[in-house]
C-alpha cells in the first residue's frame, strides 16, 4: 500500500516508520525543511526508544523516505494520514485545527484517484466533516473518503504500542475506505489486534474520552495520596488494593506531581471546550484539569515544607525534568511548576535529565544544567526526584550522602522505600505517605 504521512512529528514519524516496516510504501512529507534534512541525514527530530533504528531500517529497505515535495507525495498515495499538531488554543483551549485545514487543502489540490484521507491528529468530534467539506470545495471532481483513524500511542513506549495496539479504532462510512485500513492494518492480524469499526465522530470522541478517563485516573489516587499522607495510610498500597479488582485496574494509579506531556493536558482542555459549546459540559473532567494544575503548584509547597518552610538561598537539586521518562518531551512537564514555585521562594535550581536538557534550556535558561546525576546533588541542600527515569533507581545513596549540603529527598515518584532512605541517614519525604513534620508549619513562598 502506498501511503503518505503528512507531518514528521511524533504521530507522524512513528506511524510512518511502523506502516513501513510492516512492508508498505511510507513517505513522510514535511514543509519544516529542517527537520526533513535532519531525517534525511539519519538523525531523529525526537527521542524515542528504537526509533532510530527502525527509521533506518526502513529508509535502508526503500520503504521509507522524507520530503518537502508536497504534491508528488500526496498524488501517489493511496491513503494520506494527516498527523499535525492539535495544540491547544490560547485564550480559550479549544484544539487549534489550522494545521489539520491548511493540510486538507494542500491534499486537495494534489490528490489523484479514489483516496483515503485519514485524521490520525487528535481532532474534537466533527473534525472530519470539516476536512471533507474542504476538500470538496477545492476539489468538487475528487473521488475520495475521509476516515478517522486516532492513535493511542505512549511517549517512550510508541513503538511497541503501534505494533501491539490494544485496539484499532476506525471511523469510517465508505466501504471501500474501510477496506483500505483493513488492508492497511492487515500485517497485525496475527497479534489479534481488534479492529473496531465506527462511525467517524464516534471515533473522534473516543480519543478524548480515553484520554480524559485515564487522566481521571491519576488525579484521583493523587488526591488519594494527600488524604493518606494526613490518615496515615500508604497510598503504594492503597492502588494495589484497588488495582487489583479488575473493573479498575493497576494502571495509571501511580501517585505524583500530576500528569503532563503532549496529549492529558491539551485533550482534556479540548474535550471540556467542546462539550460545553454542545450544552453538555463535562463537570468530572473540567475538575480534573483544575485539580492537575493545582496539584503541579502544590509540589514546590511541598518540598519547601520538606526543608524546613523555607527554600531562600537554598540549592535545589532536581532529577528528572521532562513530563516522564524515555521522551524529551518537556510540554506541560511538572517540573517547570515545581522549579517556577522554588525559584519564587527563592531557592537556586540545579537540574539534570537524561535526554530533556536541550528542551528543557529553552523553557528554563535561568537554572543550571549538570552532567549527571552526582554533579547535580553535589553540594545541595536538598534532592528532588520529579521524573522516574531507571538511572534514578538506583543511585549511590553512599556518595551522595558524603557529597550533599543536607540529607534531604524529596521523591514525587515514590521510587525509593522510606525505611531504607531513613537507614542510610536521609530525611526523606515521599508522596502519598504519611509525614510526622507539622500540618501547620508555614511556607516561605512568594506569590
């Protein structure tokens, strides 16, 4: 099947290179020059495991290749996946969908033949109408189908979840559009992968409705933890205790400073818009958005009444700062609420990630960046673990503890076992945990 994947970004890049090593003709076409020169060179725009050498695989097979030629790739294509940015938009938070129009009219004017348009952008319910009603205009002649097709890919795990989906999900009226992504999706007939066919708005909604539900999920046993931490329970065992009732489930129960990344956020807001412009607001998931955000603000607070109520000309060292580990991805990452709320107080940040600093330096040019993990704590009046990447799991507790300014962690991921941070000499604060240090200590923080 000759496909083109219009927007090398993340969907975009990984969609491509996985419909390419299944064996079909995959060409990612991109009006960012740069980046396609960078893709066309062998290095990748993003980090994700394993993705380079699939990339590479691919474009060393023939299957794959990058090109700003818009026209010659759209007009060879038999199905065209739209995969551009969605942001959300300033002022009100509704999906910024210009990206996913200006694309429908390049594919227009370019397209020949019957063809398959497909949204895989995550778009609000009656996108796809929309993108039909534009290529229409521009093309009354054309002979085609507009299929809503979402992904529900990880960060860090995307890949792996495009060749084991859990489900397909496939919004689509025309019989031959359907036999198409049938024919697209064929080679994961062997994993049993489910294939479910639906209506195109009813697929567009089950995007955000995935996502609003699993944020739910977070904030929820994250507001477990902070009544655990005043009850003396453990919210580590809370989850497992109500993890393992299969109507709920273990995952995305996993206590910390609130979910961030690409998708949660700018989801939930859009989900929240369009329903209360269709008159039925969204109550649950409008209160979850409002609570995430708190939630963010409230670690720094957190850690500031971990060393002592004030943080002033304190050195801070933070581990972790993209929104979670195996990505770059520092959108909506906790970290920057948590070091904005320190540097309010008064506090110098010193910060390390295994592969978000790049990133990270251009949101943040006022903190400083160390080598590692070591050089980050090295002299510090206090370390904080916001994201859980393996190269925290297990640090030598022996050398920091001769090399810090104080014994202080503050651990957002639970990552570590309080009785063994306690025997190796640190004062240790936890999420969901109850904390003997006085509800009513004040807060040095500036607002």
């Amino acid at each position: 099947m000759r496909i083109t994947m219009v927007g090398s970004g993340y969907v975009g890049l990984v969609s491509g290179a996985c419909f390419a090593d299944f064996g079909h003709q995959v060409v990612c076409v991109d009006n960012d020059a740069a980046k396609i020169a960078l893709l066309n060179a062998g290095q990748m725009p993003i980090y994700e495991p394993g993705l380079d050498a699939l990339v590479a695989d691919n474009v060393r097979q023939e299957r794959l290749s990058f090109t700003t030629a818009f026209g010659p790739a759209v007009a060879q294509a038999e199905a065209i996946f739209i995969a551009v940015g969605t942001p959300s938009r300033r002022g009100d938070g509704f999906a910024d969908l210009s990206f996913v129009y200006a694309a429908a009219r390049e594919i227009a004017a370019a397209m020949t033949g019957f063809t398959v348009i497909v949204t895989k952008s995550t778009v609000p319910v009656g996108t796809g109408d929309e993108v039909e009603r534009i290529i229409r205009e521009v093309r009354p002649d054309a002979e085609f189908a507009v299929v809503s097709n979402p992904e529900f890919l990880r960060e860090g795990a995307a890949i792996s979840d495009f060749k084991r989906p859990d489900r397909i999900v496939i919004g689509a009226e025309d019989a031959r559009a359907i036999a198409i992504m049938n024919e697209i999706y064929r080679p994961l007939y062997l994993n049993q992968a489910p294939i479910l066919v639906t209506g195109r708005r009813t697929a567009e909604l089950t995007k955000y409705a995935a996502n609003a539900f699993l944020a739910t999920k977070i904030t929820f046993i994250n507001e477990i933890a902070d009544l655990c931490e005043q009850v003396g329970a453990n919210v580590q065992e809370v989850a497992r205790g109500i993890g393992l009732d299969n109507r709920i489930g273990s995952k995305f129960l996993h206590a910390g400073p609130g979910y961030g990344g690409s998708c949660f956020p700018k989801d939930t807001l859009a989900l929240v818009k369009t329903a209360q412009d269709a008159g039925t607001p969204v109550r649950l998931v409008e209160t979850v958005v409002a609570v995430n955000e708190q939630r963010k603000r409230a670690m720094a607070r957190k850690v500031i009444l971990a060393c002592g109520g004030s943080v002033r000309g304190k050195t801070i060292a933070i581990l972790g700062l993209t929104f979670k580990p195996n990505t770059d991805d520092m959108r909506d990452a906790p970290s920057l609420a948590v070091i904005a709320g320190l540097q309010d107080g008064g506090a110098r940040i010193v910060a390390y990630d295994p592969e978000g600093m790049e990133a990270a330096r251009a949101l943040m040019p006022d903190i400083t960046y160390a080598t590692d993990a070591y050089a980050c704590a090295k002299g510090a009046d206090a370390l904080v673990i916001v994201t859980e990447w393996n190269a925290f799991r297990a640090l030598d507790w022996a050398t920091l503890h001769d090399t810090m300014a104080a014994r202080i962690v503050i651990d957002l991921r639970n990552v570590y076992r309080a009785d063994d941070m306690k025997r190796r000499g640190f004062d240790y604060t936890s999420i969901g945990q109850s904390d003997t240090r006085p509800s009513s200590m004040s807060v040095d923080l500036d607002q």
